[in-house]
C-alpha cells in the first residue's frame, strides 16, 4: 500500500510540475512554427502577424513566445530570434479586462485565483513579482520574470482603450498584442523598438475588416514583415466534426472571418460569395476553349493581367492565370504577357491612351510596336445593346461586377486554386458606404475587363504543315 501511496505522490508531483512549466511542453502545431520563425527574404522578420480563425491557439502560441523571451529558456527546436539577456516586453489587448482575462490568464494562471499563479506559460519558479493595475480587479500593471542569465525582464500589460498616450516613452525589445491594435497603437509599438531594435508580433482575428494595420500585412508587406494565416482546418484539435457543428452556430457572413480568418467585410464584399463555391482545381485548357487577357496598367500600384478561358458550351469562365508586378518596366510586363501565348486578345482600359513623356506615344502604341503585345486596337468597353455600334456601351464598373456575380451565384465563373495573388484581392475587395475601395483591386479590374470581353475572345490558329513532293512543289 506504501507503493502505491509513493506511486501516486509521484504523479501528483509530476502533474504539478507540467502545470506549473507548461514551457517545456510546448509542441506547436505547424502554423504556429511558421509563425514563430517567420521570415522576410533570407532573415527572420521583425514584424510577424498571426491572422486566424477563433480558437485556434493563437494567443496561446504568443504567450509562448513571451514566456521563452522573458527567461530566456528556449527550447532545442528553436529557430526564432533568441535573447541572451533580459528583457523588456510589452503586451497590448483591446481593454484592460481583455488584457487579463486571456494575455495575462494565457502568461499567468487565472486571475480570480491566487493559487493558480505559475499555471500559464510563464514557468512558476521564474516569476519574481507581480504588480497590481489601479482600478482594475485582479489585472498586473506589469511582472517581473527571472531571466536564465542572472538578470530579471520586465513584461507590462496596456490596453488600446487607455489611448497612444500610455504607450508613449516606452522601450521595449518585444512587443505582442493580442488583437489587432488601431494605427495609432501599432506606431507606438513600432516606436518603442527603434532604439532596442526590437521585434514585434500581432496575433488576431481580423474582426474589424480591412483596417490599415490589415492592409498593410495583407496587401503592402514591407522588408522585415511577415503575414502567417491559419484556419480551423489548422488546429488538430478543431476535428471535422466539430468543424462542422460551429460553421452551424455562426450567422452566415462572419463564417470565412471565424473559420479562415479573412477579415470580415459583411455586406462590404462586392463579391459577397462563399470562396469554395468559385475554386477550382487547375487543369489543362482545352484547346477549343476561346481565351482572353484584360490588363491594369499601373506603377506605383502593380501592372496587372488576367487569363480567362471560356467554355461555350456551358457558358462558364475559368480564370487560370494572373500576373501582378509593381514598379517594373514594361519590357518585363510584356514579356510576362507574351509568355504566356501572344495570340491570345490583350484588353485594356482608356489609361493606356495616356502618352508617355519620354516617347510622346501612347502606352498601348509602345506595348503594341516595341514589345509586340497583342493589344486591341480600341480601348474597353462593356458590350454595346443590340442593334448600337462597339464601343458605346460605356466603361461602367457596375455593370460589369453584377455580370460577374450572377456567374459567381450560377456557378459560372470559377478560378484555379493555385491563383494565390487574386484570392488575395478578392477577399479584400469592398465597398464603403456603398461605394466600391478603389485600392489594391488591380487583379479584380483585370478580371472585369477580360468577362466583359468575351466577345473578342479567340482559339489559337494552328496551322497545319504538309511535306512538299519530291518533284519539287513548294510546301504548304
């Protein structure tokens, strides 16, 4: 009975210990290592974003992260920035009781209980002290952390609520929010690890739709940015089933943003269907199918083309190919569009009438006479009623986009799943206050040009070779 007793001491004992460092267990599903080693080009980022469906862990992987870089203990695996001294670490949340009911319970244990101090991510033995928010029941201010160097980190907690000015004056070598920060938050952020050269991380659900902080990571990722997505079908233990049990319990158009983690838009999405019903897996075009490239022209903003293929005897559209590049000379875009078949119609909007300072001609003269693009002779235009001329049936976009909707809602408009760089607009093309963001939509204008522009679309001609006689007649 002794045995057993001692057997079962040891085992409590055990159970305390893993509850208690919680670090050392930590084995990260696969988003959660690409987040936490994150590159940009050859070197780990500076600035890495976590966008992801609810529940999957990502405040939980951020938490982590905190607790390595405050003690310094890293685990053998490790491949992320490392600190070899202590720390000064900042953690934001949208309100101070959000900052302590899950950043703070994530790091610390629950905070209606004292006893359970040590049972969050932060091991127990390496927690000094712990200071009280003002105001705020059970909420720190900030905690001091034993670092595996002989000196101490500091972690303190903010709340976006409490405004830019309570993240001014700070210095700080890591920072996390938990939840994406307004503009204003983030720069003091960015801020505080200018002189530490410090790094960064955001980990959220993006709930408040396109904001600029999303903009920037999702569209204009900079040097030293990262963006690391992640969906319920990410996370082991969102199984199939329960998968499908929470797709039924959440209204209809905040499904992709809970499950996917693509911001949320509602009744913003000029496109307001669901993204599995227009993906396809890609496949070789038959032959017999016409096809079509419409381009958007641009520099500081990319150039952009789109491939269409349209089946005509069920009358659907299947973009297979794009092609965006910013800041890039037109022998480079040409080349791209040339590739990719010069027989094929090119399309493009009234701003390729615009001359170029250097030559005096016209864009779409130079893509036509220097660089051999099969650009039409006119610019677009939507197709003209019956009975009335080309070219009168106006550049209208609406028009175009319900066209492109009732094919979307009809099943008869789909786009290759490998189509990354359109996916991406896709998703973030919307309107505010009815009217449609012209920002970072240069695929989608493509895409317009191109469905709008069946009526020019063609077969490539093969011509066929025949062997000339021995007597000499000429070949066909």
């Amino acid at each position: 009975m002794s045995d057993l007793n001692t057997v079962l001491e040891l085992l409590d004992e055990l159970d305390t210990y893993k509850n208690t460092n919680k670090l050392e267990y930590y084995d990260p599903y696969k988003y959660q290592r690409e987040f936490h080693f994150a590159k940009s080009g050859d070197a780990l980022a500076t600035q890495r974003a976590l966008m992801a469906a609810n529940q999957v862990g990502k405040t939980f992987s951020g938490a982590m992260e905190a607790a390595m870089h405050l003690t310094g203990k890293y685990p053998e695996w490790w491949e992320g920035h490392r600190f070899d001294k202590p720390v000064e670490m900042l953690v934001g949340s949208n309100t101070n009781e959000t900052a302590r009911d899950i950043c703070q319970r994530e790091m610390f244990g629950d905070p209606a209980d004292d006893k359970s101090l040590g049972t969050g991510t932060v091991p127990k033995d390496d927690i000094i002290t712990t200071i009280r928010k003002p105001g705020v029941p059970n909420a720190f201010e900030s905690a001091i952390i034993k670092h595996i160097s002989g000196g101490h980190s500091k972690v303190s907690f903010r709340a976006y609520e409490q405004g830019p000015k309570k993240f001014m004056g700070l210095r700080i070598h890591f920072g996390w929010c938990d939840e994406e920060p307004p503009l204003e938050i983030w720069s003091q952020f960015l801020r505080a690890t200018f002189s530490t050269h410090g790094i960064l991380a955001i980990t959220f659900t993006p709930e408040e739709g396109v904001t600029e902080v999303v903009h920037g990571f999702v569209n204009d990722l900079k040097p030293g940015q990262a963006l690391i997505r992640a969906a319920w079908e990410d996370a082991a233990h969102m199984t199939p089933s329960k998968i499908k049990e929470k797709l039924e319990q959440v209204p209809a158009h905040e499904r992709e943003m809970r499950s996917k983690g693509i911001p949320l838009m509602g009744s913003g999405l000029v496109f307001p269907v669901v993204e599995d019903e227009i993906t396809v897996s890609p496949f070789e075009i038959p032959r017999h199918w016409p096809r079509i490239c419409g381009v958007d022209f641009g520099w500081d903003h990319p150039f952009a083309a789109l491939w269409l293929a349209w089946d005509r005897d069920a009358d659907t559209l299947y973009i297979y190919d794009c092609y965006r590049e910013r800041k890039a000379l037109m022998a480079v875009h040409s080349q791209a569009v040339n590739h990719r078949g010069k027989w094929i119609p090119v399309v493009w909007p009234h701003d390729g009438l615009v001359h170029d300072k250097k030559s005096g001609k016209p864009l779409r003269d130079i893509y036509v006479d220097e660089f051999g693009v099969n650009m039409r002779r006119d610019c677009f235009s939507n197709p003209p009623s019956p009975g009335l001329k080309e070219g009168s049936g106006g550049a209208g976009v609406e028009v175009g986009i319900q066209e492109i909707i009732n094919r979307m809602e009809t099943g008869r408009f789909k786009v290759f799943s490998n189509l990354n760089e359109w996916f991406e607009e896709f998703r973030m093309y919307h309107r505010q206050d009815g009217k449609i963001v012209k920002l970072h939509d240069d695929l989608m204008s493509a895409t317009r040009y191109a469905a709008m522009s069946l009526r020019f679309a063609m077969t490539e001609t093969v011509r066929a070779r025949r062997t000339a006689p021995k007597s000499g007649l000429r070949n066909w």
